[in-house]
C-alpha cells in the first residue's frame, strides 16, 4: 500500500501504523454502534510515537515490575488502547477488537483494571487516571529509594498519560496535579489532549482559563506543541524535553483535531460520542489511499513493525533487566529478597506476634487503637505507605518514627496529601496498582463522600486500597451535623467488593488492620470513632479474633429469646442492655457485626449460629440510618439508631437525645418478643 508522507517525524511505514490505529478505531465504535471515535482518531499519531518509540514495555510478559506505566485517563478513548494492545502484541485479537463493547468480550466501554492484559487502571470516570498517575509515579519515587543502589537502577520506571479536557476539568484532577507539583514528580508525563471539543460542543463554552499557566503555576514544566497533531518531530523533541526534566512533572499541551481526517465530523462534537458511519467511513478510507471495502485490515507491513518490534524490543528490555537484577541480588540478597517478598505479596513478619493488645477495662477511641496498631506496625512494614488529608493528628494515621515523603526525602512513607480527600483517595489506588506497594489514607468519615468516586473505581476494580475514615457517628459531638455521619456506613456498604470494618473496640480494631494487611483481593475501609470505647473482656467474651468472620457472637447463650445485632461504639451499648436482659430472665445473643461483607462470605452453618432463623425476636443498634439492615432483624426486629440528622451537643448527650441507649434497647427487645410470640 502506498502513502504518501505529509508529517514531519514520520516515515511512510510511520503513516501507514497511525492510519490503521486510526481505522481500527473507527471501526470498533462502528461495529458496536457505540462509543467514541474521535479522540482516538486524533490522538493516533502520539500515542503511536509514544508506544513504539518511547514507552518501555513488554507484551510477552505485562507485569514486569520495571516497566514504564501508561494510563489512558481519557477513558472515552478506549478503543485507541485496545487498538495499540492489539498491534503491539498484547492478548487482544483481531476478534476481541470486533466484541468491544459487547458481553463478556475483553473490550469493554471503558478501560477496565487488567494489567495481564495491558490496561494498567480503570479509566472512563474523567479525572481518576490522571490522579492514579500521580500515584503511580510517588510509588516509583518510593521504590527507586528504597531499592536502587550504586550502579542497580533496579526501578527507573516513567508514568505515560494521555488527558482530555474532560480530566483537567474535573476536580480531582486538580487536586492530583497541584499535589504532583509540590512533590516534583518528574517521572510523570502528561500529554493533554488539547482538541477544544467537549460532548455539549466547543470547550469555550466553559472551559476558557489558560490551562499552560495554571500547570505552571502548579510547580510543572509546560510544553506546548502546536499544528493539528500530527507533527511527530516536535511532539518526540517534547517527550525527550519531559525526559530529561529533573525537577518538575510535564504537561506536553497537543493541538490535536477530534476525528481527524473525517470530511464531515472533523472538528465536531458528533464524533465525540457516536458512530462516524459507514459511509463517512467509506469517505475516510478514500482519502487515503485504502480499499474501502476492508475492515479490520492491518496491513502486513504495520503488524511486523509494531507487534515484532514491541515483542522484540521489551524481551531485550526486561531481559536486561533480569540480568541486573540477578547481580543486585548477589551484592543486595536482603533487598532483592524483600523485592520478591513483595512481588508476590508475601508480608515480612507475622502480624499475630507484633499486634498490640489491649487490657479490658480501658476506654480507647477506636482511632486511637488504629494509631498504636500503626506505631507497631508499619515500622515492619516498609511496602505500605500511608497519610492522611491534612488530619493526621485526628485521623492517628502517622505511626511514631514516620518520615514524610517530600520532593527532597523519597524515602519518607508518610504523605501530606493535603486537604484533598478525592485527590486522596486515587493516589492511594494509585500506589497500590504498583505490584509492589500498598497505601492507605485517612480523613473523617463525613467526607469520604468527597472521596467515593475513587472509592467505587477501587471497589469495582479490586484494587488493594484503604481507607481510614474516623469520627464514625453523631459521638463527634460538639462538631454538628455537619460533621456527624449518618447515612456513610449504609452508602459504602451499598458498594459491591469493598470491606467496611466499624470495629467494636481496640482489639477488634487491631484484628481488623491484620486482616486487611494479610489480603489483597480488594479494597477495604476502617470506619473509627472519636470517643473512647471500653475494651472488652476477650476472658468474659468471644475473641477478637472473630472480626476475620465478619461477625460473630460476642456474648452467646444457648436457646437465645432475643438477638441483639450492633456494630461499633454500639456493641457495648448492646452489651450493657443484655446484662439487664439477663437479670430478668431473657436471654439474649449479642452480636457484634464488624464487616458484613466478610459474614456473608461464611457458610450458612457458620451463619445461622450466629444469627439462627429461629429466633425472631432482634434488634439492631447502629449509630446511623437503618438501610441495610432488614436483612438481618427481619419482619419482627427492631432498629435503635438514626432517622435524621445529627445536632451539636456533647458525644453522650448525643446518644441520649437520639436514643441509641441500653434502656433504649432492653424496651425494643422486650417489644421484638412480644411481636414475635404474637407472630405480628
């Protein structure tokens, strides 16, 4: 097939490879008569220089730890990256690109966390894989650190993005890239998609500041490469520019043109989020030279290029890794062996023989008990960083000897993120995609919903994150309303594969960092209180231990009347209303539920000894709103907690006023038996 060249910085073959990243584009939004062909069409030209040219990688073996990441936070575009998969050599076939969008198939709408398969985050919700980015490359900075000696560059990884407007607009962006500056993460490079087209229209419509000036005034290098997006010879003088940036991250500003090469759609929001068409299509492939009658065509000469090349070229890379690494291993075997260790997610003591316990009769703050759990464990734990959006003294999240990660200390493991909860929350995700590490971040329950769109991508994707969230219920008092969640814990627990731990004490509090250290299946979070909590008597009640089943039976009697079902700061309200239950008569089963996501993963035997069908008479006591938990008190049972808001008043005031107490429960208890002989 002949082409003829018109780009600077592109051989014939070059211009051959963007036009069939171009067709193949096209032609899967096409096929599903779904999606968006524009941006991708656009962005060819970079993206291949970019892959072919520039990104170390290796579709033979994806998850080599030293590889150069690249996240396509442009998630719209997605059929751009399953088409460089594809052409590169990745397990993404001719076959697969035809099923995008389509039930099961390995293309879906968006990019979706598989890096087996290539895809390194999940993007499409506009914002997070930049922000993941910048996680990604403190991640990098952290292990070089920590690893590299002399001679060793054993991490040396950069971290690709390609951005839309959409991603700069959004918030969490924001808050990332403001962060990514102070920090002087120059192992990021971000190139923005700068086409000024927006699914409503032209991004004038509101989008007017100078987004060049607002990354410079973040602290980055700004690099503008004007044209139309297809002048690869100043677009590769920009990559080598970002590479050879010491201090600051990048930001390579494109001009690019949405649909490019379309006669009809160039330049149009219509190519935004729709099917060019077949016959804009037919018009495409006209203008340049192909047989319009072909689909899914990669020429023979574009396959040798990309894909041999690609598999050639990081082979050789990763093998000369290994070989590096084999000598760092023989002059380092401590740090090579902590390196494997952490590769395959092996941790380096055993948590049973470093975790605090606490002596019944104390009262600590469930966050306070996190803090000591810290203090004796992170020191042990060099693969898990951890921070907290500029409330570590509230949050207990900074273990004693911590140093914090700066632009001049990258072996500090502690992160000032800043008040930036969202920007928080994809970092963390961020870092905990790197195969190597885990990180956790901290702030008040209330605001994690500033955070519950990195939440949810974590849940969805199954990323290792977690999240610590203190001042659990109205017992932050004196804060109000406004600080008093009520609705959080049902919100979160509404998220499929996230693990909500609302620890009853300390100890439970301790058992439930080991376990979310010990798995990494998914994300988890911690929901801690403010006010001190008794520390229960594991002589007198069931073992802390427990909390690994998700809940168990605290205090258990044989033939119970009644269950009463608590989690958190509620279950020694429930236990104080069992004793009295107790001195009359009435025998009554505490339950204490840390994470209902872990019980329902036992067998039904396990359950039903905790929660037996048999006993209709129930209640639940949770210092916050009632959804979620019919399913445990049934049609007979009874809900002590919250049904409005919460009001500023001292933490035990709080609980009176709003009747979570055991007088409160021992009456709901008596009512739930009546109702439950009477079959009500």
């Amino acid at each position: 097939m002949s082409v003829s060249v018109t780009n600077p910085g592109m051989s014939e073959l070059d211009e051959l490879c963007v036009q069939t990243i171009r067709f193949l584009s096209m032609e899967q939004v096409q096929k599903a008569n779904s999606g968006h062909p524009g941006m991708p069409m656009g962005m060819a030209p970079a993206a291949y220089v970019l892959w072919t040219r520039h990104l170390r990688h290796n579709p033979g073996n994806p998850v080599w730890h030293n590889r150069d990441r690249f996240v396509l936070s442009a998630g719209h575009g997605g059929v751009l990256l399953y088409s460089l998969l594809h052409l590169t050599g990745y397990g993404i076939s001719l076959e697969d690109l035809k099923s995008f969008r389509q039930w099961g198939s390995k293309t879906p709408g968006h990019p979706e966390y598989d890096p087996r398969g290539g895809v390194e985050v999940t993007t499409g919700p506009l914002g997070q894989g930049i922000s993941n980015a910048v996680g990604m490359a403190i991640a990098q900075k952290y292990l070089a650190e920590h690893f590299n000696r002399d001679k060793f560059p054993i991490v040396d990884c950069r971290i690709y993005v390609i951005a839309s407007d959409g991603d700069l607009q959004e918030g969490v962006a924001s808050e990332a890239c403001s962060l990514a500056g102070h920090l002087g993460l120059n192992n990021l490079v971000v190139v923005y998609d700068d086409n000024h087209i927006s699914i409503d229209g032209k991004t004038e419509l509101s989008f007017t500041e100078d987004r060049a000036k607002r990354f410079k005034a973040y602290g980055w290098n700004v690099i503008e490469v004007g044209g139309d997006g297809n002048d690869m010879a100043a677009f590769e003088k920009a990559v080598k520019r970002s590479k050879a940036e010491k201090k600051r991250p990048t930001l390579i500003k494109l001009r690019t043109h949405i649909a490019f090469g379309s006669p009809n759609m160039q330049d149009s929001a219509k190519a935004h989020g729709a099917p060019l068409g077949d016959e804009e299509i037919r018009l495409i492939k006209e203008k340049y030279g192909w047989d319009a009658d072909k689909s899914f065509y990669v020429p023979q000469e574009v396959s040798a290029h990309m894909r041999e090349a690609a598999l050639a070229q990081g082979a050789k890379a990763e093998a000369a890794w290994k070989r590096r690494f084999g000598k760092y291993a023989k002059a380092y075997p401590e740090l090579a062996g902590e390196f494997e260790d952490a590769a395959a997610g092996r941790l380096p003591v055993k948590l049973d023989e470093i975790l605090p316990k606490f002596e019944a009769g104390a009262s600590v703050a469930t966050r306070q008990a996190s803090g000591k759990v810290l203090d004796a464990v992170m020191p042990k734990l060099p693969m898990i960083l951890g921070g907290s959006a500029d409330l570590t003294p509230s949050n207990n999240t900074r273990w004693g000897d911590a140093k914090d990660f700066q632009k001049d200390c990258r072996g500090g493991r502690y992160l000032r993120f800043g008040i930036r909860e969202h920007a928080m929350g994809s970092i963390v995700n961020g870092i905990s995609v790197s195969g190597l590490l885990r990180a956790y971040g901290g702030t008040f329950l209330v605001f994690s919903d500033y955070m519950r769109g990195a939440v949810r991508v974590a849940a969805l994707s199954r990323y290792p994150s977690i999240f610590v969230w203190t001042h659990d219920s109205i017992g932050v008092g004196e804060d109000g309303p406004t600080h008093q969640p009520v609705e959080h814990a049902a919100a979160l627990r509404a998220i499929p594969n996230l693990l909500v731990f609302r620890p009853a004490d300390a100890n439970e509090t301790a058992q439930a960092w080991k376990y979310i250290l010990e798995h990494r299946d998914g994300p988890a979070a911690l929901l801690l209180t403010r006010q001190g909590l008794p520390v229960l008597d594991q002589a007198k009640y069931a073992s802390a231990a427990n909390v690994s089943k998700g809940a168990y039976a605290l205090l258990a009697v044989g033939e119970p009347d009644v269950l009463l079902l608590a989690s958190g700061s509620e279950v020694s309200v429930a236990l104080g209303a069992g004793e009295r239950l107790a001195k009359e008569g009435i025998k009554a089963q505490v339950v204490s539920m840390p994470c209902w996501e872990l019980f329902e993963r036992q067998d039904q035997e396990y359950r039903e000894s905790v929660i037996p069908r048999r006993v209709k008479a129930r209640v639940g006591i949770e210092a916050g709103v009632e959804l979620g938990w019919s399913k445990y008190i049934g049609d007979n049972g009874i809900f002590i907690g919250m049904s409005s808001f919460g009001s500023s008043g001292p933490c035990k005031t709080c609980f009176e006023k709003f009747g979570i107490t055991a007088d409160a429960v021992v009456a709901a208890a008596k009512k739930s038996i009546a109702s439950s002989r009477r079959g009500d």
